[in-house]
C-alpha cells in the first residue's frame, strides 16, 4: 500500500487488495453475472463446511453457508480480472460491490456488507435446473466438514475412514470429468458448480492425493 501522511487518505489502485483475492459475490452483483461481465466460468464455489479466509477477521473459519467468488489466476489467489502488468482491473467500471466499497485502510464498511446478501449457486441457476439435483448429490456425498474428520481419521490410521474418503474423492473427480463431458461445458464450469476439488482441500491438509492404476491413494505429509 502506497499512501503519504499528507494526503487525504484514498485508494491509490496499487492492487493489493486484488492480488490478496478477488471479492465474494452479492446480490448487487447478479446483473454482472447475468449482462455475461462475470461468466459463471470466473467464479468459484467455497461450499459450506469448507475453511476459507475471512478478509475482514483475516482468520481461516469454517464456512457455514456457502460464498461465490471470482477465482484466482496463475494458480494464486489474485483476482482472475487483475492485471500485475499494468496494475488494472479488467472490470474497474463495473466492479463488484466488495470491490467498490473496500478501501484498505477503513474496512468498515466492508465488514458492514461482508456477509449480507450473498449470492449461492442457486440464485443463478434457474429452479428446476437438473443441474441442481447434481450439485445437491455432490454436496451431500463430497460435504466438506466430512472430508475433514475423514481426513484426520485417516492420518491416524483409521481404515475404513481411508476407504471412505477415497470414495469420496473418486465421486468428487468422476463428476468433474463426466459432467463437461455428457454436457459439452467446459470444465472451467467445475469449480462454479462443485467447489475446489476435495483433492484441493486435502493438500491444504497436507494430504496429497495420487492416482494409481485406476485407483487413487492418499500422501500423508507432517
Ligand atoms: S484499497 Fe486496495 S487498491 Fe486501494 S490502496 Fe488499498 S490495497 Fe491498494
Ligand atoms: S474485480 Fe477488479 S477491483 Fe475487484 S479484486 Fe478483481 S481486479 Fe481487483
């Protein structure tokens, strides 16, 4: 952040804030996703029961309803629309609410909006859509917390709970592969409709996942 003391104190678009990870998504923002500026390929789930970044507490929480969020790029968590080269965002015009309203040195009003109205899945899917009945089946055999304790159970040798979490990691990639592919999506559409791969949320746990001759096994790192 780039300020001197005798200036009136204003954001300085140094992109911080961007490269630290894009804004979740609110209700004021649907008629982003709906005019095509955020396509659904730009946003990625962080389901209920997932450990995610608080900005305004900066701790990691467990989720207890989920957020859309526009993704990262180069594998980081800086906002897809920033660019490092210029210091831009793609979408400085019509940027998202929590963008417009954060400013790094007051966060207020940011926390005032933080967890109001935000957008689910379900709000951008229209009812009915079967793509809903996928994403509920998904939530109730991949749910996150359950990833958790089957984890940790794993690590401290628990078999069936290594069996069953690999089931469940096998489903969460199944479904990745054969929705694009029975649907024509384009895989990009993953991480909107399921979330982070289980196999992404295992490596924050330091639990590689390895695929093997058609099956899968577990990596448990320190
Ligand atoms: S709000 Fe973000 S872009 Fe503005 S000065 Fe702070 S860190 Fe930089
Ligand atoms: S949408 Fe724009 S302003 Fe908001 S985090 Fe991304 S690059 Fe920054």
């Amino acid at each position: 952040m780039h300020f001197s003391t005798d200036e009136e104190p204003r954001c300085k678009r140094c992109g911080d804030c961007c490269r630290k990870g894009g804004p979740a998504l609110h209700l004021q923002d649907l008629p982003l996703i709906q005019d095509g500026t955020i396509p659904l390929s730009a946003i990625v789930t962080l389901r209920k029961g997932e450990r995610a970044y608080d900005q305004p507490g900066q701790s990691v929480d467990m989720l207890d309803s989920e957020i859309l969020k526009i993704k990262g790029r180069d594998a980081a968590w800086t906002c897809t629309f920033f660019s490092p080269a210029g210091n831009t965002c793609g979408i400085y015009e019509t940027r998202p609410a929590e963008c417009e309203i954060l400013f790094c040195r007051d966060i207020e009003p940011l926390k005032a909006m933080y967890d109001k109205d935000r957008l689910a899945r379900a709000d951008l899917l229209p009812e009915g859509h079967p793509l809903l009945d996928l994403i509920a089946e998904h939530d109730g055999k991949c749910d996150p917390a359950r990833m958790e304790a089957l984890a940790k159970a794993a690590r401290e040798g628990d078999r069936e709970a290594g069996q069953a979490l690999k089931e469940m990691v096998v489903f969460d990639m199944e479904i990745r592969r054969l929705v694009p592919e029975r649907t024509g999506m384009s895989p990009d559409m993953n991480e909107f409709l399921f979330g982070r791969p289980l196999r992404v949320l295992l490596a924050a746990m330091n639990i590689k996942t390895y695929e093997t001759g058609g099956t899968i096994r577990f990596g448990f790192n320190k």
